[in-house]
C-alpha cells in the first residue's frame, strides 16, 4: 500500500492508527484462519480506501449497488457470483486452488447454471432433444496425469443451446442439454447434444450496469461445461470453448483458457456415431481429460 503523497502527516498517522485497531480487534479469536482473513481483509480494505481516498458519496453509491445486488439475488438468480465473475474474483479463486500439476486439465468458472439432479443418461445418449441448435457429438476419455484410464468417471455436462440459453432460464420444468454419465472400462465418454453459442451472461441487474457503465459487453464465447469427478483425484471443473468463436479474446468472465479452446468438426448430413441418422449437418468434437490424483499433494 502506498500513502498518497498529498495526504497531511496527521492524517496518515489516524488512517494507518484506524487499520491496526481494527486488525487487533479480531486478535482474540480462537479461530486462527478467521484471524489471518479478517486480518488481510481490513488491511487490504482499508489500503483501497486510502489509495483511491474514497470519498462519502462514492461510498453510499458502493452500498446502494451492493444493496441492489442482495435485493436480486434469490435461489435462482445469483447476482454476487455474477459480481465475483465479471471481476476475475472467482477465476482467482479457481487459479489458487488448481492442483499444482501441469499435465492435469486446466480449470475454469462453474457458472450458475449447473443443477444437482441432471438425468443419469448411457454413453452414446442424446441430451439435445427439443433444443435449438446443430446436433454435435462430443467423446473423450478420462485419464489420470500418470496415464492410467480412468473408468467409471463420473462427467456431469451442461451447456446453452444455439439461442444462448440453458434449459433452466425458460419458462416451465424443462431439462435439456445436461446429463450425467460415466466413463466405460476404457475410460471412455459419449454423447450427442446441439452445438452450444455464445451468450450474455445475465445483464438485467446490477452487475450489467457495471458492464455498461465499464463499456464491457456480457458475452461469453461458447462453450460446454464439464465437472469431473472419481474416488482418489481432485474434482475437475471446467469447459470447452469452440475453436474460432468470436468472443474467445473477450470473455466476461475471463475464464478462456487456452488449453480449452477445441475444434467443432462439421459433417455432411449422413451417418453419425453411434449410427445415428443426420438429415442435417452436424458436429463433432473431442476433449481428452486428465484428473490429478490427490495421492500427488505436496504433504504440508
Ligand atoms: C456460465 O458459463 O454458465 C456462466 C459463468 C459465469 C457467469 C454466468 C454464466
Ligand atoms: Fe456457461
């Protein structure tokens, strides 16, 4: 933290006076994390204070947006996540958190669309029905960083359709273009779904008008969202992004990792795998996982 130049020596000493009072405040606890956080947090909050020195009506405007983003904010519409996302604060989280394991497949933002109850559906299944969009393919195997296949992988899926919407922001109980399904003997995954687009993240609330405000757009390229789970290995969260979408350099929610950016191959109508019958092009793509065992943790 720097003091800014033109503040007068009485006031630095009553600001940098305020900080450790207030740090000290929360020395007693017994809970020793909760020190160190709220111990940081005061330090930081109080150095973007002075940093920017604040002033009272910048403040009230600061609670007033926090206030609108409570307001909005149900069980179905998160707009403190949408906050922490267009501010790269759950990115940060997801980097500080990645298993320390270059060969492991790289992370990204969960999003408020994952459900809990997603069909359990076989490999080779179809998860587009009913929705808009080009039928695609996608397949991949789940390996460990070591090599070994991985079968009985549970990958839980979930992606927007071609007007850039998931199945849960239409009106009525609809469940589409998610599912749940496990890896074969071989490590391997199958589904159809439809060709997922670019969409905005929700922008209607208060976490647009700081978009628009910042000149930012909501998009997000488009993408398929992966949480990958078996006993022994840390839970892979991540996506796909479609190789060539526009938006690839413009994330929202700066969750574009280069190593996630794959080709959508597309076909002539014809035969697809699992022999299904296209009258109409469609896609195929394939995203190759490897899941870091826990076993590899540095010891502390
Ligand atoms: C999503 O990819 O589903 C998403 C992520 C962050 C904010 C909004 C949506
Ligand atoms: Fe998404």
């Amino acid at each position: 933290m720097s003091d800014n130049a033109e503040v007068s020596p009485v006031n630095v000493s009553r600001e940098t006076e305020l900080t450790e009072r207030v740090v000290a405040s929360f020395a007693n606890s017994p809970n020793t994390r909760l020190r160190v956080v709220m111990s940081s947090l005061v330090r930081h909050l109080h150095g973007f204070i002075r940093e920017i020195r604040l002033s009272q009506t910048e403040w009230d405007t600061a609670i007033a947006f926090l206030t609108r983003t409570g307001h909005i904010t149900d069980e179905h519409r998160q707009e403190f996540i949408l906050l922490s996302d267009v501010l790269g604060a759950s990115m940060m989280t997801v980097a500080v958190n990645s298993p320390p394991h270059s060969e492991a497949t790289e992370s990204t933002v969960f999003g408020p669309f994952f459900v809990d109850d997603a069909p359990t559906i076989m490999n080779g299944d179809d998860i587009g029905q009913g929705m808009v969009g080009r039928p695609c393919h996608v397949r991949g195997t789940v390996r460990s960083t070591n090599g070994d296949l991985v079968a009985g992988a549970r990958v839980e899926v979930w992606a927007a359709d071609d007007d850039g919407f998931y199945d849960v922001q239409y009106e009525g109980a609809r469940l589409a273009g998610r599912a749940r399904l496990h890896t074969d003997l071989a490590g391997h995954f199958d589904y159809w779904t439809v060709q997922p687009a670019a969409y905005p993240i929700p922008h209607d609330g208060p976490v647009g008008q700081l978009l628009a405000a910042a000149g930012r757009s909501p998009m997000r390229p488009a993408h398929i969202h992966f949480m990958v789970s078996a006993p022994g290995y840390h839970t892979l969260i991540t996506h796909i992004f479609v190789e060539g979408d526009e938006w690839l350099g413009h994330d929202t929610v700066f969750g574009v990792k280069e190593s996630l950016i794959v080709p959508f191959t597309v076909h002539e109508p014809g035969t697809g795998p699992r022999g299904k019958l296209l009258r109409e092009t469609w896609s195929s793509t394939s995203f190759d996982i490897s899941l870091a065992p826990v076993s590899d943790d540095p010891v502390n």
